[in-house]
C-alpha cells in the first residue's frame, strides 16, 4: 500500500495550469455508500476568504453533481500521468462513462482509500481533501464577454462552481 505524507500548502509545488488544465484531475466525493469520480479539467487554487481554496466546476447533468450537492467533502485526485501510463486510461475512462451506468471504481480497479471524513485513491500521486465552502451556478448575465457561452454553454447548460477550503493535502511518498 502506498503511503501518503500530509504537507502544507505552501510546499505545493508545480504548475497548476499543468496539473489541473493538461495532466486532468478525479472530483471525487461519496454519499451514503456511493463512491463516484469524474475527470475535469476547469478549476483552480486560491486564497479566498482567509483561506487556502480549491474551485471546480461541474454541469448539473453529471452525476457526481448530486453526490457532491449532497456531501460536504470532496477530494481533487490527481494521477501521475508521467511514470503511469495506465493514469491517463483511468482519466478518460472517468471522464466519459457515467457513474449512474458503472461503477468507476470496480472498471478501473482503482483503490479506495479513506482518511476522516475523505475518500481518495490509492493511485494518486497528490490528493486536495476540500470541505465545501460555497457553490452557485454560472449565468448568462454574469458573463463579461458573451462569446464564451457561444463557444462553451450552446445547451445553457452552465456549470456550477463549487468552491472548497483545502482542510488537508496529501502527497504520495515515492
């Protein structure tokens, strides 16, 4: 088993325009007794109210959008897409199937881990444990330049943004 390090914030290291918008990330979270993960790609770290964040984005059409509606944890899984090449397979396949039609983590053969009240995998390399702060939907009205729903919401079918204070990081020991 894999054993994973907590670390501070500020000893994050690396680009998070490649980690999250180029290597992919797991938006995990579990409700009851149901574990769902989906690859995404939008979102980003910050300090926000006094806080170290992580924001994501999620259509209401997923079906990890009603898990993580309805749980206040989530993690932000990363794989390392470099040294496993089976990492980009897990990323796709999470990304295109739906959890409502299979279980990802059986078909991927993913390890659950579960650490408190977070639940990640074992085939992470960095793992954001987020206790959600804040969520709202993104609107028509609110877009400063409109050419992005033409390009991104043809449906108006808008993300919600969820915002999450990053309480732990953990980090595999390799």
């Amino acid at each position: 088993m894999k054993n994973f390090i907590q670390i501070k914030p500020e000893f994050l290291s690396g680009n998070v325009f490649d980690l999250i918008g180029r290597n992919w990330m797991l938006i995990t979270a579990k409700h009851e007794n149901h574990i769902n993960a989906m690859t995404a790609s939008w979102g980003g770290l910050a300090s926000l109210w006094n806080k170290n964040v992580a924001f994501f984005f999620i259509r209401p059409q997923r079906h990890t959008f009603s898990i993580v509606e309805n749980t206040k944890f989530i993690t932000l899984c990363f794989l390392d897409t470099k040294n496993n090449k089976n990492a980009k397979n897990i990323l796709n396949f999470c990304g295109r199937t739906s959890g409502k039609d299979v279980d990802k983590v059986k078909e991927t053969g993913m390890t659950v881990l579960e650490d408190e009240n977070f639940t990640y995998f074992e085939e992470s390399s960095l793992v954001l444990c987020c206790k959600k702060l804040y969520g709202q939907f993104l609107t028509a009205e609110s877009f400063c330049d409109k050419s992005i729903i033409l390009e991104n919401y043809k449906k108006q079918d808008f993300h919600k943004m969820f915002v999450g204070e990053m309480v732990k990081i953990l980090k595999s020991e390799v």
